[in-house]
C-alpha cells in the first residue's frame, strides 16, 4: 500500500524529472546548433589517420602502375592495396558523416526530448485539474 506521502511526493517527482529532461531538451538543441564550431576536426580525424590515407592512396596509385612481379601477384597486390585504401576512405566518410551531421542530430534529439517533456507537462497539468 503506498502512503499519502508518498502520493504526494510522486507527481512532484515526476513534475521535475519532466522538466529536467526539458532543460535537457534545450542543452541538446543549443549544442547541435553550435556544433561545428565547438567541435574541432581532429576530434574526428586526426593527423596520423590523414598520413595514412595519403600513404595508402599512394601505394595503391604505385601499385596500379607496377609492373613487377607475376601477373598474378600483381594481381594480388594490386586488390591489398585497393582493400586498405577502400578501408581507410570508409573510415575518412564515416568522420566526415559525424562532423558534418552530429549536430543536427543532437538538435532532433534534443527537439524530440523537450516536445515529449511539455506534452508530459501538459498532460499531467490538465489530468490534475
């Protein structure tokens, strides 16, 4: 059996995680808006991960000229080189995605978290008188 102060303390309980997840809501909606001013591109791609694109976009040039070896080792060669290259520019467009889209997305969620918390609010105002 729940008491009569815990009754009382309930609604307000839920009244403030409502509006912290508002307040929380507009952090979210503020931070993507800003996003690509406050997040430095090394965050998402370093100088180490840039060497080693142009590394493995060289090799797979120099590979696509070379004519050493067996056909069938250039062969070989030439689908290593193509796999580390494809791996690396996967990776360079998955950091590319997040820098570019991070923000926007931290905006909806924090768009669909204050929406939910007013209608949470409104909800609970007009069911309690």
């Amino acid at each position: 059996m729940i008491s009569s102060d815990e009754q009382a303390h309930s609604p307000r309980l839920i009244d403030l995680v409502l509006k912290v997840a508002a307040a929380a809501g507009l952090v979210l909606i503020v931070v993507g808006l800003i996003w690509s001013n406050i997040m430095p591109t090394q965050v998402f791609w370093s100088q180490e991960k840039a060497e080693e694109f142009e590394i493995a976009a060289v090799k797979l040039h120099e590979q696509s000229h070379s004519d050493e070896g067996t056909r069938e080792e250039q062969e070989r060669q030439m689908h290593l080189a193509r796999r580390e290259f494809e791996q690396i520019k996967q990776n360079l467009e998955m950091a590319r995605h997040a820098r570019d889209h991070g923000g926007r997305y931290l905006s909806l969620c924090g768009s669909l978290l204050l929406v939910g918390s007013a209608l949470g609010l409104y909800f609970r105002r007009q069911h309690s008188g």
